[in-house]
C-alpha cells in the first residue's frame, strides 16, 4: 500500500510537470506551441486513466496553480480547458467507455468550461471577447473594403450587406465555438490515444468511417427547422432566427458527414482506390449542398443495401 501511495504521488508530480512544460510551450512559442497544445491535455489524461478521480482533480488543481505561476492569470482560462478534457477523457477511458462517448464527453466538458470562463469574464472583469473579436474583426473589414474601393472604384459591399453580414455572423457565434469545440476536441483525440496505447493503457477504438450511422432523429430536426424558416420566415436579429440558424450549421455539418461516410461505404463497396474516396472527402467543402442531400438520403432510406447487399468487407 505504500509503495502504491508513492507510485501515485510520484507520477502524480511528473505528469504535473509535464504538463507545466507543454503549457508554456503552447502559451509562449508561438510555432512549436501550435504543435505543442495538441498535447498539453496528454499528461493529465495519462494520469486520470490510471488513477482514481479525486486523485486526478487534486493534479488538476496543481495544474492550475503552476500555471498561475508561469503565465499569470491569461494562461489559467486555457490550462482549466486542457485539465477538464484530460480528466473527462482520462477517466472514460478507465471506465472502459466507447470511442464515442469519450469524444462527447470531452467535447462537453470543454464547452461547459469554455461557458463558465465566458460568463466569469464578462461579470467580474467586464470583458467580452467575443463582441470584441467581432468588433475587431468588422472594423479591419470595413478597412479593407474602403480601400478596395478606393483603389477600384468600385463597392464591394454597401454598408447595409456589411451590417448583414456581421450581424448574421454574431447570431452564428454559438455554433461556430460548438463546432471548434468539437473539431479541436476530436483531433487532440485522434492524436493522444494512440500515445496512450504505446504506453500501455487500453483505449477504446472507432468503427471504420464509412460504418457511422447517425440517428435517424437528425432527419425530424432538420425537418422541423426547414418549417419554422418557412412559416415563421424569421428575420435577422430575432432570437427565432438565432436559434434557427445556429441548429442549421450543426445539422449541416452532421448530414455532410454522413454524406461523407456513404461516399466512403460506396468506394469500399466497390472495391475503388481508397484515393478516390478522400479525393471526395475534400469535395464536400465546396459541394457541402450536394452532400448534404446525400446524407438525407442516406439516413432516410437504406441505399447501403442497394450499393451491397451483402456484408462490407473490412
């Protein structure tokens, strides 16, 4: 038992370096940060599989306190954002959870968080970063299109469109983050877990791509929202809209996969070159209506038995 109690606190001390080291990498070098901050959760994740949790949170805690230390109070927001993925992650991995439990877990955590710190901001230090990104943002564009002008002769944009634009682009806010969260949350997923079965701990694993399947309830969603635009007809500023629109993105996002996915099934199926396959996968972002369409039908009717009606093969 005390050799246990040791192990634990000495690794415990380890990974809290480790990850003060990779914290600063990512706060203060600005190319080898980049890279960096993809594995600045590793350590605490490492930690958390292992070990139980209030074991896991008194590490974080320490996390925290040395990245006071080091960066001041900015680099506290990013290591809290770091510390609750790994810990979440970590421990759904002792707790034997799916691939894709893990993924949604995470993504949550680092959302709630991200909420949390957002709201602390704005009420005990006045900051909104996000009006003043969009802020910042707008003017340098407005800037810019003068200038165009200027140099052109010609209106790129009225300032009633500009308005529009930005006005449409702060009602998208939540989405866009939502959908950060959870593009950043699945490649620091992707690259750590394959680190952490090197080192000897057992993680889950995904299907193959081209086997997801969505629940046939994002059909109903997006069915639903199709109606409300066309009875309600709301326009931009109204709360209606907002929520409209930011459902919209992510279900847009959703049904593209899944278009994906089927292109995937079909080019296996088939038995093409793989590099078919990811040559369509860079198509979808240019022809995001097209496989949107694809993933409707893909979910709405069973088209993967018309393509093969026998077992994919692995």
């Amino acid at each position: 038992m005390p050799n246990k109690q040791t192990s634990k606190l000495a690794q415990g001390a380890m990974m809290i370096a480790l990850f003060t080291v990779l914290l600063a990498l990512a706060f203060y070098v600005p190319l080898v940060g980049s890279i960096a901050s993809i594995f600045v959760a590793l350590p605490i994740m490492l930690y958390s599989a292992k070990y139980d949790l209030s074991a896991s949170i008194v590490v974080g805690i320490a996390g925290c306190i040395l990245a006071l230390l080091i960066g001041g109070v900015l680099a506290v927001p990013f290591a809290l954002l770091y510390i609750a993925l790994g810990i979440v992650m970590g421990y759904g991995i002792q707790q034997k959870k799916s691939k894709e439990m893990l993924f949604l877990s995470s993504s949550v955590a680092v959302l709630i968080t991200s909420a949390v710190q957002y709201w602390a901001s704005i009420q005990l230090f006045e900051i909104d970063f996000i009006q003043d990104s969009l802020k910042l943002v707008k003017e340098s564009y407005t800037e810019s299109v003068a200038l165009a002008k200027e140099m052109t002769g010609q209106e790129i944009f009225t300032t009633e469109q500009l308005n529009l634009i930005f006005d449409t682009l702060e009602m998208a806010v939540p989405a866009c983050i939502t959908i950060a969260v959870f593009s950043i949350t699945f490649i620091i997923m992707v690259v750590n877990l394959p680190i952490l079965q090197r080192l000897h701990v057992e993680v889950p694993k995904f299907a193959p791509f081209r086997h997801m399947r969505l629940p046939k309830s994002i059909l109903w969603y997006y069915l639903v929202i199709l109606v409300v635009n066309f009875v309600a007809s709301p326009e931009v500023g109204d709360t209606l809209y907002m929520i409209t629109l930011n459902i919209s993105m992510i279900l847009w996002i959703l049904l593209v996969l899944q278009g994906v996915s089927f292109v995937h099934f079909f080019v296996n199926a088939k038995g093409l070159p793989k590099a078919l396959a990811w040559f369509a996968t860079v198509l979808a972002v240019p022809l995001y209506s097209f496989y949107v369409l694809l993933g409707i039908v893909d979910l709405g009717f069973n088209i993967r038995g018309l393509v093969e009606p026998k077992q994919t093969k692995e």
